[in-house]
C-alpha cells in the first residue's frame, strides 16, 4: 500500500473518531470503507464537491480513482481480510466510460426501480461479502436512486496465543456489580503495552497480535477524557504520528491508565506482564450526512444541481452516504466487518417555468358507475355501474405496438395522478 493513501486514510479515521465515538456509546466504524468510495467520488466531481471531496481526501482527484483501486486490491492481499467493491445502476443511467474503467474490480449490477427487489439482491450482497457478519446494506434506495456504489470489508483473525476466558467481577467503575466474560494472559514481552501523552493526559495501549499480519490494540485514556480524543491519540500513536513509551522502561507506579508497575519476586529472570481484559462485540450505525464535512459530502448532497459530470451526464447527488460496521474480540481471536454504500440520486433544477397554467387529474382506478345520456333530451339510456375491469389478455404485439410499449417501459413504471392518488381512499 502506497504510504500517502495510508496516512489520508489514517487521517479521515482520525477526524472520524471524534463523531464515531462523541456519544460515549460503544460502537464500530472503519475510514478504510470510506476512503475508495470518496476517491470514486472525487474522480468524477466538479466545482465545490470536487474540492471538498479533495479536503477530505488528502490526495488530488485526479489521482483518487487509481489510488482507491490500489488500496481495495491491497486489501484483499491481507491474509484474513476480505475487501469488495459494488456498483448497481439503472439501466437507463449514462456512466462515463473512463470513469466506469476505473472502477475497481467487483461486482456490477442493475437496480430495477421496485423496492423490494432492489433491496434483496444489495442485502445478499452484503450478506455474502461479509460472511454474515453484516446482513444488510446501509443504502437509501429509493425511486429517485440512480446508481449505489458500496464497499465491503471483512476480517478474521486468530490470536498468536489465545487468551484465557472465565468470569470476572469489576469493584468500581460503570461495569462494577456484575459478572463480565474476562480474558486473561501473561507474557514476558512488557513493551506490548505502551503509554502515549494527550492533551488530556496519558493513553495506554496494548497490542495484541494476529496471526495473519494483523494485530489489535485496546485504547484506554483517563475517565474524564472524551472518547474521541482517546482514540484519536490511539490512532496517532499507533501510527507513530506521536511517540509511546514501552513498560520496559516506564517509570515504576501507576504511568498510565490502568497501569501499574512494580517489583515481585520471581523464580526466574524473566519479566512478566499480566493482561487482564473482557470480551466485547459492539456495532456501529453511521450516517455520513449527519455530519458531512470530514468526508467533504456537504455541497456534494445539495440536489439543487449535479456534481459528477465525470460520471454522468446526467445531474447527480449524493442522495445518502451510511456505513454499517461490528467488531467482536473474544478469547481466540477477533472479527470486524463494514459495509459502506453511497446512494446517488438525480439532481440539477428543473425546466424554467415560463408561465402558469390549470391543470386538472383524474383516474378511475376503482369501482365507478356510468350513464348513458340523449344530449337534446338529457335522457338517460342507459346506467350502470363498473366493479371490475376487463383483464388483460396477452396478444401478439405488432412492430407499432412493441415499439410503444418498449418506450413505455424506458420511462418508468405508469403512475396515477396526485389528485386522483389523494382520494383513492375516498
């Protein structure tokens, strides 16, 4: 992986942690699902979005698209890590062939404008992409989407050396008062826990090592520092944006949270760390518009134009941008998925409105009566009353008729009209 795509993504996971976790509450999120779908994005914007798009980014547009596809494919190349890509249009939607080029490998579909339909084949998607662990896609599908592009990370991994599950009981804190699932382990390796320095005072980290290349560290800032800020100076040093200490040669007493340092008698030279910990599965639910601006979303999503000629010609906006995400970590090993998907929708002003006329709309899509009237005598012939509709037979069709219902077809589904839909109940 390209070391500039590293630390942008790094960067937007960073920025990201302070609304991920503002809350408090416990959750799972991944920038790395983010990150391509914005590059896609970005390749085929213009005017304000584009820029944004960039901010966010920290790569220029015009290398997003390419960097993004490295990224998915060296992804997919981590032993135990599982990344896919997904793309469904309409069948009447124009993409840019350059920009359809440039798509990562990965799945291409069609979305057919009924709800249901459209709804089972993306769900299955996600479903398949993430071996279960994520059962639906966070998409808005609606009859204004016009093509959904998502990403699908999943990854398993075992620990090098497993821990030792039993039951604990917590004296003090918010956990105190009942049994937890606790995991324990000792090793003579001490600098596998570290301290780092924040605004808000020490961070301790422990690293835990896969066993396919990746590794999981737990993150524990003081009590009264917000959770954003404790993961953002987790991100930091794990990524050695900033400097961390190793227990090796950490002062004796309590150098960070939850950790104490001393002298025991042993049998042995050894040095010894004990790890105690609990077992958690947390899931996260993510709605990138809520707060826009770290992912450079905020012009694009205004439908009042189109930002992405270089994707298609016809107007486009982000209609949704929300990510799905669970992490697990038990005594043998650890499990996180996400699935990311962006809804683009139609956009770009309507046709001038010149002038202002009457109109009226009417459907008879119920049970009506009729009457059969002399015009010179206004005498009735003859009444009755429809209670049901002929049924439509199929016929062979000529050349005229194939062709009319074949553009009939291209423009949607028939629909009644508004007047006549709000007194359907009548």
């Amino acid at each position: 992986m390209k070391a500039t795509t590293v630390r942008a993504v790094n960067s937007l996971t960073s920025r990201w942690a302070g609304h991920a976790a503002a809350g408090g509450a416990g959750t799972a999120f991944t920038a790395a699902g983010v990150w391509p779908l914005l590059a896609l994005l970005a390749d085929g914007a213009t005017g304000p979005a584009r820029t944004e798009l960039e901010q966010a980014l920290g790569t220029p547009a015009g290398d997003a698209a390419g960097a993004a596809r490295e990224l998915l494919t060296a992804l997919d190349g981590v032993r135990g890590l599982r990344a896919a890509t997904g793309l469904w249009a309409r069948r009447d939607l124009p993409l840019q062939e350059r920009w359809s080029e440039l798509l990562p490998a990965g799945t291409r579909g069609s979305l057919t404008g009924d709800g249901d339909t459209d709804r089972k084949a993306l769900d299955t998607w996600a479903a398949d992409r993430t071996g279960g662990l994520i059962e639906r896609m966070p998409a808005d599908v609606g009859p204004d989407t016009r093509f959904v592009l998502a990403s699908a990370l999943a990854l398993g991994l075992r620990w090098i050396r497993p821990f030792t599950p039993r039951a604990a009981w917590i004296g003090e804190g918010p956990w105190a008062g009942g049994a937890v699932l606790g995991l324990f382990r000792t090793t003579s390796l001490l600098d596998r826990v570290r301290v780092a320095r924040a605004p808000t005072g020490p961070v301790t980290l422990l690293e835990v090592v896969g066993d396919g290349g990746v590794d999981v560290h737990l993150v524990l800032g003081e009590p009264q520092a917000p959770p954003g800020q404790t993961l953002r100076t987790g991100i930091a040093a794990v990524t050695r944006a900033i400097a961390s200490t190793g227990a090796s040669t950490l002062p004796e007493g309590d150098p960070g949270p939850g950790l104490h340092i001393g002298q025991v008698p042993s049998t042995d030279r050894r040095h010894l760390l004990r790890i105690s910990t609990v077992a958690f599965e947390v899931r996260g639910e993510h709605d990138l518009m809520a707060h826009p601006e770290p992912f450079g979303l905020a012009s694009a999503s205004d439908q009042g134009r189109g930002h992405f000629p270089g994707i298609s010609a016809e107007p486009l906006a982000i209609g949704s941008a929300r990510q799905t995400a669970m992490a697990r970590f038990h005594a043998e090993g650890f499990e996180a998925a996400a699935v990311t998907a962006a809804a683009i929708a139609s956009a770009g002003p309507g046709p001038r409105l010149r002038y202002r006329v009457r109109r009226a709309e009417v459907a008879f899509h119920r049970p009506f009566g009729f009457l059969a009237v002399h015009r010179a005598s206004r005498l009735v012939l003859a009444g009755g009353w429809v209670a049901d509709p002929v049924p439509y037979e199929e016929r062979e069709l000529s050349e005229e008729e194939k062709s009319a219902e074949e553009e009939r077809a291209d423009s949607g589904p028939e629909e009644w009209g508004g007047a006549a839909r709000g007194r359907s109940a009548l």
